[in-house]
C-alpha cells in the first residue's frame, strides 16, 4: 500500500514510526533518499499491508536512508504509527 510522491512506481518496503511532536519518520529496512526512493517534496502515505490507511504528509527533509521529516501531522489520522509495515 506504500505510495512514495505522485509516481506509483516509487516505492519502498520495510517499517516505519512516527514522532508526533518532532514530526520525524524513523525507519527500518527503508531507503530514504537513494534514486528511486522517497525524496524531498514527495509524499509519504502512511499505511500497512493490512490496508489501513493512517494518512499523507510531505517529506521536507531526508536525514539518512532511515531517518525523514515531514512538514506536517495535520493530514495523519492521529493513531500512534510505531512500527507500521508499509
């Protein structure tokens, strides 16, 4: 259920959470930022392979292959994203 920006054929497996307050996206097994991937201006949408949907935020900044921050929690549906396969 990964959609990475306006491409579908973006992608990425792996998992992530979600710091509310600091409005940074930790991962595991994830490739933030490397040709293909996730990239600044992107929107991640937030989702497991469950097919629930926590929502989208923009990316604003790409730390590392497993760290990013996101603009803004507003568009999130507030539920705790810990440790979500997506």
């Amino acid at each position: 259920m990964a959609l990475w920006g306006n491409i579908d054929s973006k992608g990425s497996s792996g998992t992530v959470s979600l710091n509310y307050s600091s409005l940074t996206v930790t991962g595991s097994g994830t490739t933030f930022g490397q040709v293909g991937a996730a990239a600044t201006g992107d929107v991640i949408r937030f989702g497991d392979t469950a097919g629930v949907y926590f929502g989208d935020a923009v990316i604003v900044d790409i730390a590392s292959t497993t760290q990013l921050s996101i603009a803004s929690t507003s568009n999130l549906s507030g539920v705790a994203i810990a440790a979500t396969t997506f």
